[in-house]
C-alpha cells in the first residue's frame, strides 16, 4: 500500500478537527515538501495536536516520520512526467530551492554573527565539500573578511597548529562521517573552538557531536535518487550566506 492509499483507507477513523487535515492534504499534496506541522495546521483550520494526530491514525510516531514518507512518495510517485532531462533537473532543483526557506535561521544568524565578529575563522572542507569552502573563503576575502582555508587532508592537519579556542571553525561535509574530521582536525578535538559550525546534508551526521552548532542543509533525500549533484547545495547556501554578510556590513 503506498503513502496517499493509506491516507485514503483511513478516512474513516479520523476524528472530525483530522477530517479537515486530511482534505487539506488531499488537495494540497505538494505542500507537505515545504511547509510545517504549524503552517498546515493554519491551512486546514485546525490545530498542531490534531496535524499529530491525524499523522498517528496513519501509523506514524510524528510528522516528521509522515513528512519523510510523503516526500518520498511525490518524487517517485507524484512528479509531473517530464518532457525531457532538463525539465528533470529544473524541477529537481526547483523543489530543493524551496527546501532551503525551512533551515534554522537562528544558527544562520549565529554563524554570521561569530563571521563579522572577526575572530579568527578557519574553513575546511575535502573532497566534493571542499569546492563550498573555498567559494566561502574567496567570498569573504572580497567582503574584506580574512580566513584560513584548507581543502585536503594534508591542509587541514596543518591547520590545526594554529587553530586555539577562541578561533571560529567551519567546516563543510556532505555526509557529516567523522572520517576527515579524524584524518585532519583530530588534534583539536579536545580544545576545539568556542564557535565550531558543521554544515552537512546529514541530520544524524556522527561528527556533529564535535560541533557547538549544525547547519542541516536540504538534499540528503535526493542524495540517492536525483540526478541533482548534492555539491551544488552548499554552494548556494554560501551564495546566500554571503548575500546575508553583505547586507549586514552594508
């Protein structure tokens, strides 16, 4: 039984506030990508407690389960047909695009605040990450904005002899493993900066517990299933972090 036959078999046990949960969903199917438990709550005239119970008639433990499900269902099941591949990759994006309005905007305006408070920043990022890191480099040096940058291993392990507690910390990795981390960053693992920021597409990334803060950016579901390249997501929030640094010291 796929996501939205379930939605429809269930119909007659949802309670009357749940009724107009699932109607809205019915007809609104493509906003449960983008919008919030309390976002669709206000749509469908209900409450956040009857959004949850709606998505626990379905079987689920929260919306955040029933969401994952049903944005599984609308890239596999619910996307428009495609004329050819790059209709695929405009949609591919387009959906991702607005993924990005649903990042915590108060670890953006952490990082940003620990950026324009000049300390020293170091940046590092290997592999596929270390294409967002350079560009974040670069794009500071033009804002007049000095760092530290290192793309590989070797780099980054140097890094460490001039890394102190009171420094600030980016670091850039598309599955958050703790492999490079341990490879590079190992000495500093004990004293690490005061300001440390992880930017992942990973929400369970294993290296995060290092971190004061974690940036989640939106992808990993299509990390496995779209002809998207998950690299070009940390490039557009750093397009759009430099952006925001902009407006700030204008």
């Amino acid at each position: 039984m796929d996501f939205l036959e379930n939605i429809k078999q269930h119909e007659a046990d949802y309670a009357k506030a749940e009724l107009k949960v699932y109607h809205y969903v019915l007809n609104n199917l493509e906003t449960l990508e983008t919008f919030t438990i309390t976002k669709i709550a206000e749509l469908s005239l209900t409450s956040t407690a009857a959004v949850l119970r709606f998505c626990q008639t379905l079987g689920y433990k929260g919306f955040k389960d029933f969401r994952y499900d049903a944005i599984r269902y609308l890239h596999h099941h619910h996307q428009r047909p495609s004329a050819d591949i790059l209709d695929q990759m405009t949609d591919d994006y387009s959906q991702l695009m607005r993924q990005f309005r649903n990042m915590d905007r108060e670890s953006i305006r952490t990082l940003i605040a620990a950026i324009l408070k000049r300390r020293r920043l170091h940046i590092f990022g290997v592999y596929y990450s270390s294409l967002p890191a350079r560009y974040l480099h670069m794009g500071l040096q033009d804002l007049g904005i000095t760092s530290h940058f290192a793309g590989d291993l070797n780099s980054g392990a140097h890094l460490t002899n001039i890394i102190n507690e009171e420094d600030s910390l980016i670091m850039f990795s598309v599955s958050g493993s703790s492999g490079n981390f341990r490879q590079a960053l190992s000495a500093v693992q004990n004293n690490m900066p005061k300001h440390s920021f992880l930017i992942t597409l990973n929400a369970t990334a294993p290296v995060a517990k290092l971190f004061t803060t974690t940036i989640i950016l939106p992808g990993n579901l299509f990390n496995k299933q779209s002809i998207v390249d998950t690299q070009s997501l940390p490039m557009v929030f750093v397009e759009t972090l430099l952006n925001l640094i902009r407006e700030e010291l204008n």
